[in-house]
C-alpha cells in the first residue's frame, strides 16, 4: 500500500504555538520501524501546482500565497507565518491527498500521513489550513477522468467548514461531517450531511451517529472514490476536541468507515486532519492505528 508524507519541510513556529507539527515525522518514523510487518510504501508526494489548486481556489488566493502577498490579516487567520516553507508544505499537503487517491483508484486504498486541511476556503485560508487539500483533490481526480463523483467523509472533530463551502450546489462531489457542534468553526457551513455531536459524546453515542450517516452518505453519493479524514481530535485527551472517544472508539470508528467503503467496491483515500492532545504519542497512537487499520483491511 502507498503512503505518502512530507514531514522533511519544517515551519518556523511562534514559541508556545500549539499546533503539533512533529506528530508527523513521528507517524512516518514509526510506520518505517514497522516496515517489515506492515506491507506499505512510503513515497514523497509532488507539489500540487497552480493549476491544480484553482480548481478549488480562486487563483488571486493562490497567488497571493505563492509570493507572500498576504495581508496580516490573512495570516491571522490561518494562525501560521508566511515563509516559503510553509508554501511549499501546503503545497505538498495537497499533492500528497492527490497521490493517495490516484493510488486508491489503482490500488483501493491509499493514504497522506499528513492533510486534512478542511478549514481552507476558496478565497482564504483558516484554522491552520492554506490550501484545502480534500477538495482540490477531488476536483483533480474528476478533472483527471479518475472518478465521476465523490464522497467526503469528515471525521475530524471539527466541521469541514471549507469544504462544504467549496463544494456547495455541486451534486458530483457529497460532504458528509460528523463533528463536534459547540467547537470550531463557530460558524457553520451546510455540508450536504451534517451530524452535530453535544459535548462530551462517547464511543457509543458517536459510533451510532456515525453508522447511520455513513449509511446514508454511501447511499446518496453513489461514488466512486471517498476520502476520509481520520481526525485524532475526537479523543477524550484531545485539548481542542470537546467529545470524549477513547482510542478504541477512534479504532472501531476508522473500521466502520473503512468497512462501509470496502463493502460498497468504493476506492478509498485516507487523510490524517487533526489531532491536539496533550501527550504527542497519543496523536501518534491513533494515527498509526489507523494506518495499520487500513493496510490490514485492503491488503
């Protein structure tokens, strides 16, 4: 199985920042450890160009990002600096959701260690997203004559707000999000399913609503690729997260989706989105769960 990351790009940080971007090099350095018990390929992924980002983007955005044509504001927003570092991994960000599901189309099952950036709007980025990687791809995989239609599946604790914006009025392209309702993004987007768990939502409470919307998403969409953001924010240690999964919950989660999908004949892309608890490893845990969830249900 392909997997594909870019954790070699390093961002300058402000001191305290709370984004965990070392769980990355942390998920690939521990799937390479287990290289030998766990069939998988680890391939870096090419930069996602212009072009392609303007099938989600307006290319004045994308431009601005390029040459760093960014207000304050703008960076603000997304809660990064502007270096050309960070071009370069949002950039790669998107390549490597591209990559995963040109593989799952040719292979059934893909993944990028890293995406996942739902937050990302056409014309701005939020949320620590630049570019949103799920919906370019899609895009690019119809562009590509890859997939005719698509379903999202968004399991990141928060809901894809950029997407369902985007992806709006486009009936080939179904935005399922199953989030947290009283987090992040205080606003709301409409996704064309939507599913809004209370505050501390368990393994029981978040599995049922998650069965029946799956079950409705799979059905409705009538796709033949999916990408699922397998966020680690839905955990009960998760600072950001609000619910209360345990890691087992998060397990039997990603084996439902995964499941569904296989069960259907549906290709499947798997995105890593966010992740935020206190101690690093248990990000690392349940990323890397999910990664061997996926190679032993595909293989």
């Amino acid at each position: 199985m392909k997997l594909f990351y870019h954790d070699h790009f390093v961002l300058p940080l402000p001191q305290g920042h709370r984004f965990p971007m070392e769980k990355y090099s942390r998920l690939r350095e521990r799937l390479e450890n287990d290289a030998q018990s766990i069939p998988l390929e680890l391939l870096v992924p090419e930069s996602a160009s212009l072009e392609q980002l303007c099938l989600a983007h307006d290319r004045s955005y994308v431009e601005r990002v390029f040459t760093g044509q960014m207000s304050e504001k703008e960076m603000r927003r997304i809660g990064f600096p502007w270096t050309p570092q960070l071009v370069e991994r949002a950039r790669r960000s998107v390549g490597g959701t591209i990559a995963a599901c040109r593989a799952a189309l040719q292979e059934s099952a893909s993944a990028n260690l890293a995406g996942g950036t739902h937050h990302a709007y056409a014309e701005h980025g939020e949320g620590y997203c630049v570019f949103n990687d799920v919906a370019v791809a899609a895009r690019a995989m119809q562009v590509e004559g890859g997939a005719r239609r698509v379903v999202i599946v968004d399991c990141d604790v928060h809901q894809g707000n950029g997407t369902a914006a985007i992806l709006a009025g486009d009936p080939s392209i179904f935005t399922f999000s199953i989030h947290g309702d009283k987090n992040f993004p205080f606003h709301k987007e409409k996704s064309d399913l939507d599913i809004a768990l209370a505050d501390g939502a368990d393994d029981d409470a978040y599995l049922s609503a998650l069965e029946s919307g799956l079950t409705q998403a799979l059905e409705v969409a009538r796709a033949d690729l999916a990408i699922y953001l397998a966020g680690a924010d839905p955990y009960a240690g998760d600072r950001l997260g609000r619910l209360a999964l345990s890691k087992a919950g998060l397990l039997e989660r990603d084996v439902r989706v995964m499941q569904g999908c296989q069960q259907v004949g549906l290709p499947l892309a798997v995105v890593m989105a966010g992740g935020y608890a206190r101690n690093i490893e248990d990000i690392v845990d349940i990323h890397y769960l999910t990664i061997c969830t996926l190679a032993r249900l595909f293989a």
